[in-house]
C-alpha cells in the first residue's frame, strides 16, 4: 500500500445517502455464542488428536492473520465427551478472560478453552466488519468487566454489547478498507522480522570471518575472529570512562539546562529516543566533566537493560549519562559504532551476559568490561562493518516508521468509517473473496 493513500481514495464524505445504520446487540447479530471449555488434564486421550486447542497467546500471537494453530492440540474424543468445544472456519473468537476483549477469526476448525468465546452463525451482517466493530467498541466493552480475582466479560454481557451497523453492502466495502490496511500492516511486519534475521546472521559472520576474506580463523576465550584481528582488553582503546553521576529527584525540572540520558530511553539495539529523556536543574559547572560527546560509548550496567549499549550523537541541550549508565570516551584506534554493534549483537551479548552478576538484579561492573578482550579488525574494516549493519538498520528502521503509519492510517480509517461519519456508499470499492466470504 502506498503511503499516498487516504481516507478520500475509500470514501465518499459528501454522500447524501440515507444513513441505513442501526444498532444491533451481538446477541442479535450472531445466532451462536458459546464459549469454550478444558478437558480434563492427564487423560492422555484427550490431547493426542490434531485440533488446536487456542488459548488467549494463542489468540493473541495470530489475531491479525487469523487463528489457525496453537501450542496444543486436543482429539475428537475430547469434543465429544467433555466441556470442550469445536468452531467452525469464519467463527469470530473474543476473549472473556485476563485479556478481555481481543478478537480474531478462526480459519479453520479449532477448540477454545473457557477464556475464549466463539459467536458464529451470523445470516445478516458480514463477520470481519463485526469483529473491527468490536475492535473500535473495545474500551466500552471492557469497561462492563467484572472485577473478581481476575477482570472477565460474562456471555450475557457481551450478547448485549450493541454495534453501529451499516446495510450489508457498505459493511462489505469498510472491511475490505481495513482488510487491505491489515494486509499491508502484516507484509510490514514480515519484512522487519525477517530484516532481523538477516541483520542476527551478518552480524554473526562480520564479528567472527570478518568483512574481508581471511585464510585462517583464531579461537582464544570461546571467541572466532579472523587471526589477522587483534584480541585486545577494551582498556587498551580507552581514554576515560565513568559512571553517570547521581542527583537529588527534586532536581528534575522541565525547563532545566540539563538532560539526562537513562537505560529507559534506549531500545535493546541502543536506539535512543531523545524525547524521553528528563530535563534537571543542575549546574553546568558542577557536571561538566560528566557531559556527554558525540562519540561517547555509553553502556547500561544495571538491571534488565544491562549491557545494552549506545553511542552519543548529539542533543539541542547539553546532556549526562544517567547513575545506571557507564561512559567510555575511546581510543582512535576503536571505532564506538563498531563496538556498539559489537555489545548489541548475539556474539558480543553472549559475553556480556556471562560478566553479570547478581541473582535478582543483575549488574555489570566497568572494570570487568574494561578487562573484557575485544576482536578489533582495521580501522577500514571497523568501518566497512559498520557501513554493512547500517544498512541494514536502515532498512528496519524505515520499514518500522511505516508500520507506525498504517497503524495510524489505520486508526482514522476505524474512527470515520465505523461511526459513519464518512461513508463509502458512492465509492466503487471491489469486494475480494477474502471478504465475501465472510457474510
């Protein structure tokens, strides 16, 4: 989908068509609600067979694409002897439990457990526009919640949630709207995990047979590098480094002269988002030798984010590393993007991890990663690495930022063609079978 798209290639805003929309409780819509239920654990019998027995992950794991498998699978002889219960392909699944109110569409027969109900047997409505109905309707419905040890939606109170529904024919172009915005977010989502993969797989030949052909690999410490690599303590390649100084909380000030970077303003490749960071009233002076350079590797030490690292590239104000963060100011001799990319990935990580220490939070010290021995290739090759993996960030960051597009695109198209307050009834909008097929 191109990102020129928008409401006016869908809809019809001036149409003076009579409205034709009603509502309808799901109770009306569907002639079928039931939810699911559990047979009975240790008859080996009974999860021996082929039919996915879905739970909520389950669900929520596949609800964009529709729900075809699951982690078990339960037989026949459970369907016909226990609570358990089988749906048809096109049955719209809608969680009563913890998790309240997701929705997806089975795509082939499956079980439930109780957590999930199945409404099915809808003559008059077309499915996929119910369930983005309901999509949009979440919050309402999940606000009839009954709050015991655990939030759940009893059957009765969801055959009485009431949907705005248009004729037949216009609920058929609205999902096939939203369909083709579903589709795109999907094939994006596809790309940024196998753009993953890829980057994993590189990275791993990069930091172990380097960028250039080499004849002989060296192993020292469980580490693969090409044998013309160095293999050097990052100590050697350090000008300085320090731990972020600590402040009072009551210094935190939205209009102060000093931003801190923390673990929480990073992603788990080190991306930084800049937004986030606090501002704090501190003085200049009294923290300068605690400023941030552009260059400056910066490595959290404490807690989940451990390990992650970063390079400083900047801000509009001057900025410190946060108390949980080390900062290395590096040699020439080691490029910090090289080395960022180096900590980030499943090898460096791997090494990392095994210097942690702590059984409940777990820290790493400074020391230990300026003892920790580096393969260090060329500058040149420092570089080329960090050109290749760029690349590749690149890609992903791109098609991330696209993603967030579609599902903002995706968002408005919900909230003008849902309430009616645009229409499609003059649009020529084809129905594919995909939509059809569903009512």
């Amino acid at each position: 989908m191109s990102e020129q798209v928008d409401l006016a290639d869908y809809a019809d805003p001036d149409s003076d068509e009579d409205s034709g929309w009603e509502e309808k409780r799901l109770g009306e819509i569907f002639g079928s609600v039931y939810s699911g239920g559990t047979p009975k654990k240790g008859v080996e019998e009974y999860y021996d067979g082929k039919l996915p027995f879905v739970k909520i992950e389950d669900l929520n794991e596949q609800q964009g694409k529709g729900v075809s498998t699951a982690e078990e699978y339960i037989s026949e002889e459970a369907i016909e002897e226990t609570s358990a219960r089988a749906f048809d392909p096109g049955t719209l699944l809608l969680t009563i439990y913890g998790s309240l109110a997701e929705t997806a569409i089975a795509r082939n027969r499956l079980a439930t457990n109780q957590a999930i109900l199945g409404l099915w047997d809808a003559k008059k409505d077309n499915v996929l526009y119910v369930r983005y109905a309901i999509d949009q309707t979440q919050p309402k419905l999940k606000s009839l919640s009954r709050q015991t040890t655990q939030a759940n939606l009893g059957k009765g109170i969801v055959k009485k949630h009431c949907l705005p529904l248009p004729p037949l024919s216009e609920q058929r172009k609205i999902a096939t709207v939203l369909y083709t915005v579903d589709q795109a977010i999907r094939k994006t989502e596809e790309i940024i995990e196998q753009s993953g993969r890829v980057r994993e797989a590189t990275e791993q030949d990069l930091f172990r047979e380097g960028y250039f052909d080499y004849d002989q690999i060296e192993e020292q410490r469980l580490v693969e590098y090409p044998a013309d690599w160095d293999f050097e303590q990052l100590s050697d390649h350090t000008v300085e480094s320090a731990f972020g100084p600590r402040y009072d909380s009551d210094r935190y000030d939205e209009t102060g002269g000093i931003a801190t970077l923390r673990t929480t303003d990073l992603d788990r490749r080190g991306n930084i988002t800049h937004e986030t960071m606090p501002r704090a009233d501190l003085d200049i002076e009294e923290f300068e030798k605690h400023l941030l350079e552009k260059g400056d590797l910066i490595v959290s030490r404490s807690g989940a984010y451990s390990g992650i690292t970063t390079t400083w590239d900047g801000h509009e104000i001057p900025t410190i590393p946060g108390a949980y963060m080390i900062r290395f100011r590096l040699e020439d001799t080691l490029n910090p993007e090289y080395l960022r990319y180096y900590f980030n990935s499943n090898v460096g990580r791997r090494r990392i991890n095994r210097r942690k220490k702590g059984s409940g939070q777990q820290n790493i010290s400074g020391s230990d990663l300026l003892n920790m021995r580096i393969p260090i290739p060329s500058k040149e090759e420092q570089e080329k690495i960090v050109e290749v993996i760029n690349s590749i960030e690149s890609q992903i960051r791109f098609n991330k930022e696209y993603h967030e597009y579609l599902e903002r695109l995706k968002q408005g198209l919900m909230q003008d063609l849902l309430s009616g307050a645009v229409r499609t009834t003059d649009t020529n909008i084809e129905i594919p079978d995909e939509i059809a097929q569903h009512g």
